[in-house]
C-alpha cells in the first residue's frame, strides 16, 4: 500500500499520480498508476508509473521485487485495455538512456511498426 511516506512532493509524476497535476489516466490501483504520453512516439504511448517514488530502475533492491513483478502485469493489463497486441516497452535508466523524469516509468507504445536497434 502507498503511503505519502513513499512518494516524492516535488516528483512530476509523483505528482501526476497524486493528481495534483493533470493528465489523461487509463489504469489507476492502489500501487499504480498509468496515463498517456503528452509527446506520444506511437498512437498508443502510456507511460506506467509504480506510486512508490523510485528515481531508477538501477536504484531498486530485492525488497522492491513483487512491486516490479506486478508492474509488469499492470503493463499487460493496460495492453489488454487498449487492443494492443504487438507492443513495446521501454524503460530509461538515468539521462544518458533518455530518461528525463527521475521516476522509475514504462513506456507503453504500440499502433505502429518498430525497428531494431531502437536509436
């Protein structure tokens, strides 16, 4: 369970998943919260945040296991709800990797053809 003890007050998307700032939600539960992309690279772009403040995927310890467990089955979820089938998942760690937000998040992107190696 989130406590406010868990989230960071001057976060973006701590605050977004406060709802202290606006957004366009899609999948929201005790731990979660998901909402498009205000820049999407894709028809579908959702990004996926855990409501516990976590800066980077590189930060996390053993205990916070069963929280990226289930993060990857809200991802799923969030899919399933909209219709994609064929989809990508992108997770940055720290600003050379393009991450420009300090809060663990997943990109949901889907509706198009994607290439490899991503860029």
């Amino acid at each position: 369970m989130t406590t406010a003890a868990t989230t960071d007050p001057t976060c973006l998307f701590c605050r977004i998943a406060r709802r202290e700032i606006p957004s366009t939600p899609v999948y929201e539960d005790e731990e979660f919260f998901a909402f498009r992309d205000i820049a999407p690279k894709a028809p579908t772009h959702v990004l996926v945040v855990p409501k516990k403040h976590l800066a980077r995927l590189s930060e996390a310890s053993p205990s916070d296991a069963p929280l990226l467990a289930r993060l990857f089955l809200v991802l799923a979820a969030v899919a399933k709800a909209e219709r994609a089938v064929d989809y990508r998942l992108v997770v940055n760690n720290g600003a050379d990797a393009g991450q420009s937000v300090d809060h663990l998040h997943v990109h949901l992107l889907a509706g198009r053809s994607f290439s490899w190696p991503p860029g």
